[in-house]
C-alpha cells in the first residue's frame, strides 16, 4: 500500500521528461503516478539531457517574458513555427516582439532536427 499523506516541499513547472526522470524509479506508482508516468512516455518529444539544455539556453535569453511556465511548455511542445509561440503566449500578459519569437523559435528548432 502507498501512503499518500505527503507534504509538498516546493512547486515548481516541470517538463514531461522532467516528469519521466522523476516517475521512473519509482516501484509502487498510485494511479495518477502510473497514468503521469504512461503519459509521460506517451508524449515526451525530447530526451532528459536535451530538455535541460534547452531550457538552460532558453532561460540565457534573459528575456523577463520568458518565465518558468511558458518555457516548460514550449520545451514540452516543441512549436514549429513563430504562429504556435504565439498562441502560447496568448494566455500570458507578457507578448513577445518577432525578433524574440525568431529568437526563440531558433533555439527550439536546434534540438528537434
């Protein structure tokens, strides 16, 4: 049986590799560990060690627009062109310019070829 009295420590975004790496070693999953976990796999685009490089090169952009949240999503969905950006940020306040979207969408594309 899994105890599911637990306190969080902090909460944080994470991507769906993120998700995975965490999930992985654990034996006795409780349902919604399983389903994250089988989603997780399901869904992950990238490998662990490229999700952290992007987002390490990402965060480089310095781009106060570009917070934690909108960078996980864009790692987990990979956008294709400038239009997908921006319906992300469509929810968000924060708006970005097409040079930073170009620039964006940049960095991305060098870790889905």
């Amino acid at each position: 049986m899994v105890d599911l009295d637990y306190e969080a420590i902090k909460e944080e975004p994470i991507s769906i590799a993120e998700a995975k790496e965490i999930l992985n070693p654990i034996e006795e999953k409780t349902v919604e560990q399983k389903l994250a976990f089988e989603h997780a796999k399901k869904f992950g685009k990238l490998k662990l060690e490229k999700v952290k490089m992007l987002k390490e090169e990402l965060n480089k952009l310095e781009n106060r627009k570009l917070k934690e949240d909108i960078i996980v999503k864009l790692i987990d969905i990979l956008p294709k062109t400038e239009n997908e950006i921006k319906t992300l940020f469509s929810y968000s306040q924060a708006q970005l310019t097409d040079e930073e979207m170009k620039q964006v969408l940049d960095i991305i594309l060098k870790y889905t070829k």
